[in-house]
C-alpha cells in the first residue's frame, strides 16, 4: 500500500502560482508548479496500480518513492523561489515588482 503523498502546497495554490506566471509572464515559478502537478499525477497514478492488485508491486512502489522524493525537493525548491521572489505567502500573488519588471522589458521590446 502506497500513502497518500505529502504536500505542502494545495492544487489550488500551484495553479495559482500557474496562473500568476501565465497573466504576467513570469515562466519559471509557474514551470515548477506544473511540474510538481504532474509529478502528483505519476504519484496517485503508482498508487492506483498498487491498490488495484497490478502485478509488479514492487515497480509502482519504486516508481512512487523516487516521485515522493522528487516532488519533495520541487516543493522545497518552489517555496524557496517565491520566498526569493518576494511573493505574498498567503495570496500567492507575484510581487508588483516582478510585474512592473516583466511590463518594462515588453515596454523596452516594443518600443
């Protein structure tokens, strides 16, 4: 049997962050946040197949531990980007700065 996976972060705070990137085009905390995404479908997925009875256990079993331990230091690795960033904790919002930034450099391209 396979444990639920351990999060620090909900779904709906990653496709926060997910969104916050694609609204102000700010591509790398969001990039990790679909990552962490897909990793906790490749974790419920080895679940699944443990649960099921699937045959090689011990496959979906190794599968789930290294996605645990992986999408362990994505989170490790995104909180500390936001916290690098600036962004609000609670709201998940980008930081006016990084924003003001990205309009800037597009100011800067077109004009």
């Amino acid at each position: 049997m396979i444990d639920s996976l351990q999060t620090r972060l909900s779904n709906e705070q990653l496709h926060q962050i997910i969104n916050e990137g694609f609204i102000y085009m700010c591509a790398c905390p969001a990039a990790v946040a679909k990552e962490m995404m897909k990793l906790r479908e490749l974790y419920d997925y080895q679940r699944d197949c443990v649960s099921s009875g699937a045959l090689m256990d011990q496959v979906h079993i190794r599968i789930a531990e290294a996605t645990q331990l992986a999408h362990a230091e994505m989170e490790r690795c995104l909180e500390a980007v936001l916290e690098m960033e600036g962004w609000d904790k609670t709201t998940l919002i980008m930081p006016e700065g990084l924003r003001q930034l990205r309009a800037d450099i597009i100011d800067k391209e077109l004009g």
